[in-house]
C-alpha cells in the first residue's frame, strides 16, 4: 500500500472512531452517571493518525460538542476517502501508461 493510500486509510479509520464515539455519547447522555468518551488523535509513524479513547473525569452530557464532532467526523471521513479514490485513479492511470 502507498504512503498516501495508508494515510488515507488510517484518516478513514480515525473518522470512523470518532463518528463512533460521539453516537454513543448521544446515545447515553440521558443515562444517569454516564461519562463522556472523547477520541483522542495522534500521529502514526511513518503516516498516517491513530485515534485513542479515554474517559472524562465527571459525568455529564455536552450535546453541543458530540454534534459538531459528528459533523467533523463526517468531513474528514469524506475528505479521506477523495483522497484515497484519488491514489487509486493515479495508480490506474500509472498502469495504464505501462500497459
């Protein structure tokens, strides 16, 4: 797999978690004593990001940061995916001239 193909892959897989991560804390905001996950990025060595999940201290809810995590989570999950439709077009298109 290419560098960009990978980055692309891990920045999928990071949406995906984070998109994960807000659904279930709008999912158990009502529940009493329900602490809050949020998704932790990091960068992965050699590219690429890596998402981690911790807890908050304190029970709570914050609608107003799950949704807009949401909606983050949602841009970059499409943002990752041109990129990696793109990688593939140019590796198509390198065969093509090969061929």
């Amino acid at each position: 797999m290419t560098p960009a193909a990978s980055a692309s892959l891990s920045g999928l897989n990071a949406a995906q978690t984070r998109l994960d991560v807000a659904g279930h804390n709008v999912a158990n905001s009502l529940t009493e004593g329900f602490r809050r996950q949020v998704a932790q990025p990091a960068t992965a060595q050699p590219v690429g990001v890596t998402v981690s999940i911790a807890q908050m201290p304190e029970a709570g809810s914050d609608l107003a940061a799950d949704t807009v995590g949401m909606i983050e989570a949602r841009h970059a999950f499409g943002a990752n995916l041109m990129v990696f439709r793109a990688q593939d077009a140019m590796s198509s298109s390198l065969l093509d001239i090969r061929a």
